[in-house]
C-alpha cells in the first residue's frame, strides 16, 4: 500500500513524530486518507520517512490516541470513522454537523411540555416549581449514534414539537421564537457510559465519554436553555485556539 504523501523539515525545531502525525492529520482532514483505510506498517512507513522506527510509532501513537487512528493484532493501523470536531463556538450540534457536510439526524426520545426540574430551573433563574419544556434527544452522525442531548427551556418555548426537533436545530427553532442563544457558560468534563448511555450510544459499557453543561442567554440578557449533553469520545473532539499573551 502506498505511504501517503509527507514532507518533513528535518531543519525545524518542531519533533519529527509530531510533523509526521500532523500531516496524516491534515491528509485526513482533506479526504486523502479515508476512513477504514489501512496505513502501511511503522516499518515500511518509518523506511519511506528514513525516521527511525520509535518516532513512526510515537506518531501514530499520536494519532491513536486522539481517536483518530486505530490498531489492532492482525488487522493493522486503520483510519477511524470520521470525527466530529467542533470549535468552541456557540453554535448547534445540528448546524455543526450540516456545515461539515454531515448527515444530521435526530429521534425525540423524551418531550415534557410540564417538567419541573429544581436544578434546571436554577440554572435558568427561574422558581423552582417552574414548568418548563424538556426535551431528551439521540443525535446521529450519518447514520450512527453521536449524542444524547438533555435540554430544558423557559415555559415561552412550549410550542416547540417533536417533529420541530427531529427536522431542525433546536438553536434555529429558538431563534424563529426571539430566543436565539448570544452567549453561553459551559463546563466541559468527562464519565464513563452507564448501561442505558452505552444502549443508546452503541458502545461498551464504561466507554468514556464527553460531558457537557451548557446555560444559555439571548442577546437581551434572559437565559433560554440548560443542557446537558454526552458525546462519544471515539467520534467527537472539540477544538481550541489559544494565544500567547
């Protein structure tokens, strides 16, 4: 199998494995390598590199690791499934997933138009015997099981139905309703899947997972959503630009 195109400056203080793993990154992100494509061995690869055999591997061990490769006795490296990588920017999974050229999906699995949540309703600044609108949903990714998304809004947005959630983005049903959310406090962590998580998601019990607590504000101040959401850690990434100050 042929070694994928890779251009190294042995003259750049940046490491080898780390200029190696980025341009298989990079060949991944242009559809060069697809996924299910098997790569050839860290020998053959290290020899068409003239690398040294621990960096090859140190590079796609790189890769392995953030879910983007992987590797098994007698079958090889592989390219994993496409992930989703998403930018820590206030926009929907939804639209996420529409701008990449993804096939969104989504099946309600609950919609309460009376749930009374004290936590929810905490986040949301509202009594706590306020009714608001919850909605638990399954978002698939071409086909495949992604997210469970647990959402719950201030009682303006009952109107909102399940057919509105299972053939848009909840960010643009809510912005058709004068709520579209402008800015937004997160908390990003990690857990392992539980029995109904893993049933839903189709994976393994205990596989990790990604977490994340969302409260929402529109442009006027008032907060129009709560969320809390699980993505699979195989498919999903989230990305970040940092600056030097």
């Amino acid at each position: 199998m042929p070694v994928p195109r890779i251009e190294i400056d042995r003259s750049s203080p940046v490491p080898l494995y780390f200029q190696v793993s980025r341009c298989l990154e990079e060949a991944v992100d242009r559809g060069e390598l697809m996924p299910g494509e098997r790569l050839p061995n860290e020998i053959e690869f290290a020899e068409a590199l003239a690398i040294s055999r621990p960096t090859m591997r140190r590079a796609l061990d790189d890769l392995v690791e953030k879910g983007m490769l992987t590797r098994k006795q007698g079958v090889g490296t592989r390219v994993a499934s496409a992930q989703v990588r998403r930018r820590v920017a206030l926009t929907s999974l939804y639209e996420d997933l529409a701008a990449a050229g993804r096939t969104p999906k989504t099946t309600v699995l609950r919609l309460e138009h009376e749930h009374v949540d004290r936590h929810a309703a905490r986040a949301l600044g509202l009594a706590y015997d306020e009714p608001l609108l919850y909605c638990e949903r399954l978002r698939f990714a071409d086909g495949g099981p992604l997210a469970i998304m647990h959402n719950w809004l201030p009682g303006r947005f009952a109107d909102i139905t399940a057919p509105d959630l299972e053939e848009r983005g909840l960010y643009q049903l809510l912005g058709e309703r004068h709520g579209r959310p402008a800015v937004a406090k997160q908390r990003i962590t990690a857990q392992a899947a539980g029995s109904p998580e893993a049933r839903l998601l189709g994976i393994r019990r205990n596989a990790p997972l990604i977490s994340m607590q969302r409260t929402a504000f529109d442009a006027a101040g008032h907060a129009v959503e709560y969320a809390e959401h699980l993505y699979r850690a195989d498919l999903y990434a989230i990305e970040v630009t940092v600056y030097n100050r």
